[in-house]
C-alpha cells in the first residue's frame, strides 16, 4: 500500500464567494480517491483562509519541513491542482521540490499521467488556467469594493481600531471606542504623542491584541482621524468621501502652531 499524505485548501473562512470546493468536499475526494487506488493517507496538511496566490504554511511542512529530509509518503494527494496554488510560478516551484524529494504530486480531479507525454502540457495549462481564473475573480472582487467604496460602505481589510464589521458594515465597538476618544481628547488638549502612550499604559488599557501601547499604534490612530470623523477611502488612491459608519469624533480644526507661525513670518517676510 502506497502511503501519501493529503492536503487541503481554501482561500476564505467558511469557503464564501468565488472558491466553492470547501475543505469537507475535499477531504471527502481524497478519502475516496486514496480508497480506490490502494494508497493511506498517513498525515493530513491543511491552509484555511489562504489565498491561492501566496505561498502557504500548510504546504510549506510538506515541501519543506524537518521530516522531508527523509519524506515518510510517498505522494501528496490534492482534491485539484489548483489547491496547491492558482499561480502557475507557485505552482510549479512546489511540484519541483516534491519531485527532487521524489515525492509525486497526484490531483484527483486531473489525471494528469494518463496523458501520457502530453501530460506535462496538459498540466501547464491547467496550472495557467487557474491563475486566469484567480485573477478573474480579483478583478470582479475589486471592481465591486470599489462601487461600494465610493459610497462610503466598508469595503474590506482589518477595520480601524475601535470598530468591529458586522453584515459587512463598520459598527463601533463601544470599548475600542473608549481607547479611540481618549487617545484624541489628548491630542486636541495638545498632548504629545509620547505622553499619550504613557497615559494609555499608565491607566491600564490595552491594545487589540492585548498588549501595552506604543508610538507606532497611538501614530496610525492619530493619522486615521478622518476616519474617525466619518469618512471612508479605499486604498491608498481612493478618494475621501463620507461614510456609512457612525463617527467616533466629531470633526476639528486644529489651532496654528505657533512656532511654525512664526517661521512662516520670518520665511515670507510678512
């Protein structure tokens, strides 16, 4: 009996939108598939949430973990080729490292070998095929993100300290928020960034993940204050419009500094 091991892939928790062969699909081709040819499965690698243009840790133990040095399988067994990867660069690297290890890479769904000569050609092409389709999908995926952007709906990405997204909306989250509002209480008092870190710290409240404040996280606040007064960009190249979401801070004029008024008098002669 040959032993394998099986992998599993998909690229969005709870397999939504576009990528519909979730991981119990899978699993369940390759029980089968393994059952049919004499093969047991003696370890099973999974990636979940992991895009198919990315190299992935799941597959990385595989191709490249401690054990490989001296492979227990024989074969890595996939529900379809472009659960390795749906970038044919990808793709192709891990097949190589499989192969140098003498390791097969067998896809359920395509029978490559039964090609015969040809099989390397169908498999490029169905490799290439993938990416296509991959990209197809970013385009549309982009494309509505953006009409939902320039409306002001959320439109992806981690949400802001002091929201959460709920239905795909931004919804505040009301201890977050606490952090936010004092964080700019400060700043409009003209605190300095520095002393607002030691007060957060000080005063006992913690970050997201659980950890004390430092300049960077109390800086990415402060220069995402638009945000906070209601107004949403997507990307770096969007454009500022108003938002869906309910404003943790009303909108504020900050006083001149007065230093720089005074270099500005000097600079221009006024």
């Amino acid at each position: 009996m040959k032993k394998v091991a099986a992998y599993i892939r998909v690229s969005t928790e709870g397999q939504l939108g576009d990528d519909k062969y979730g991981l119990e699909a899978q699993r369940s081709d390759i029980v089968k598939y393994c059952a049919e040819h004499d093969m047991e499965i003696i370890e099973w690698f999974s990636d979940e949430g992991v895009s198919g243009a990315k190299f992935r840790p799941g597959f990385d133990e595989i191709a490249f973990g401690e054990d490989m040095q001296n492979p227990p399988f024989e074969a890595v067994v996939v529900g379809k080729s472009d659960r390795v990867a749906r970038d044919i660069y990808i793709y192709f690297t891990y097949k190589g490292v499989l192969r140098r290890k003498n390791i097969d890479l067998i896809s359920v769904s395509e029978d490559f070998g039964a090609y015969g000569i040809y099989s390397p050609i169908l498999e490029a092409f169905t490799a290439m095929m993938a990416q296509i389709e991959r990209d197809n999908i970013t385009r549309r995926t982009s494309g509505g993100r953006m009409i939902k952007a320039s409306h002001g709906g959320y439109s992806g990405g981690r949400p802001p300290m002091g929201y959460k997204v709920e239905n795909g909306k931004l919804v505040v989250d009301e201890e977050e928020a606490k952090v936010v509002r004092y964080i700019f209480d400060r700043k409009r008092k003209g605190l300095s960034m520095i002393s607002t870190v030691n007060a957060l710290n000080d005063e006992g409240f913690k970050t997201r993940n659980g950890k004390e404040f430092v300049i960077s996280t109390v800086q990415s606040i402060w220069n995402n204050e638009k945000t906070y007064c209601g107004w949403y960009k997507y990307g770096k190249d969007g454009d500022w419009v108003k938002g869906e979401h309910e404003p943790l801070i009303e909108e504020y004029e900050y006083p001149e500094n007065p230093e720089n008024a005074k270099k500005a008098h000097g600079r221009y002669g006024h």
